[in-house]
C-alpha cells in the first residue's frame, strides 16, 4: 500500500508539472564537480539540490517513518523513482568541442536531505578520456520540455579539484537556448 502512495506523490509531482507547458514546476540548483590530475577527464560528478516545495511533496511520499529523512528502504525506492529521468539524460548536456557527446553511464550514486531538500549526487562516466589541453569541455543543465529547470549552484556551474585544476580554466558563456541557462567550458593550459 505505501509503495503505491510512494509513487503516486512523485506521479503527481511529474504529472503536475506536465499540466502547464509554458514555464517549469520544478526548480533544481546544479553543478558538475570536476578532478583533475593529469589535465584530462572521463569521470566527473553532477549535483543537484532540489526545490523546497518539490521535495517536501516528495519527502512526503517517502518517508515512511516520518523522520524527515530518506534512508534504508525509502532511499533504494526514491533512487529508482529519479531513475525516470533517465529518459530526459538526467538534464545533462555535455560537449567536446561543441559537439554533443552521450556519457557512456550514469549512475544516481547518492541521494539524502539536507535542510529539507532532496539532494542529489551523479556519477558520470564519459565514453572517451577527453584531453582538456587540446579540447574543450562544455557542460550544462536543461530540460528540453520545459518542466524542470536546472540552474548553476551559486557557487558556480564548475567546481574544480585535484592537482592540476589551478591549469584549468572554467569559463561560463551565455546562450540564447530557452532550456539551458549557462554553459560552462573548460580548458587546461
């Protein structure tokens, strides 16, 4: 029975979304975080902290125990509910060299509540080793139905670590595109 109450509130959710076309109902903070020790890349982490409203409607379907936490249990169900933004690429959008690339996996490899908002942790796994020093990596958020935006983290769209992230460089370029808000590309010099 609660599995079902599970899914229909994440259902209304999506569903209720869906309902108005001409802007989004759900609303997510986003950054990818970046290591880098040797001025490439074929693993990275996105990150996203969902809206209040959103996620209470969902803490609600899933906190069984109504401690106003997801784990155990709760945590495997919701994992697999997020797994249907499979279907949408997870909102990610990733280039090399302007051109678009699919990432060869992505994992939902985290999933908690912190000051009662859902948040949310992405392993991704490119399909090729790109070389920062002689290409250029673009990444950014959007959902071409319109439903979910995903805007860049206040502290940036790139978070860099490792030993060579002080030769890398994130750039953010603006684009005219109504789904993404910002692009971010990065280079190593």
């Amino acid at each position: 029975m609660f599995r079902y109450l599970k899914m229909y509130f994440l259902i209304v959710v999506i569903a209720f979304s869906s309902i108005v076309s001409a802007h989004p109902h759900i609303f997510v903070d986003g950054y990818y975080k970046i290591i880098v020790n040797d001025a490439s890349v074929e693993e990275l982490e996105a990150f996203w902290l969902v809206d209040e409203l959103t996620s209470t409607s969902i803490i609600m379907g899933y906190d069984l125990d109504l401690d106003g936490q997801i784990t155990g249990t709760e945590k495997e169900e919701l994992i697999v509910a997020f797994d249907s933004f499979k279907e949408q690429g997870y909102f990610l959008k990733i280039e090399k060299n302007g051109q678009r690339i699919l990432p060869y996996y992505v994992l939902i490899a985290d999933l908690e509540v912190r000051n009662e908002q859902l948040w949310l942790r992405l392993e991704i796994t490119l399909p090729d080793r790109i070389n920062l020093q002689s290409s250029t990596l673009s990444l950014a958020f959007g959902d071409d139905t319109m439903y979910t935006a995903v805007t860049p983290d206040l502290a940036g769209l790139i978070q860099l670590s490792g030993k060579d992230a002080e030769r890398c460089t994130p750039a953010i370029r603006l684009t005219e595109e109504i789904t993404i808000d910002s692009w971010g590309d990065l280079r190593c010099y």
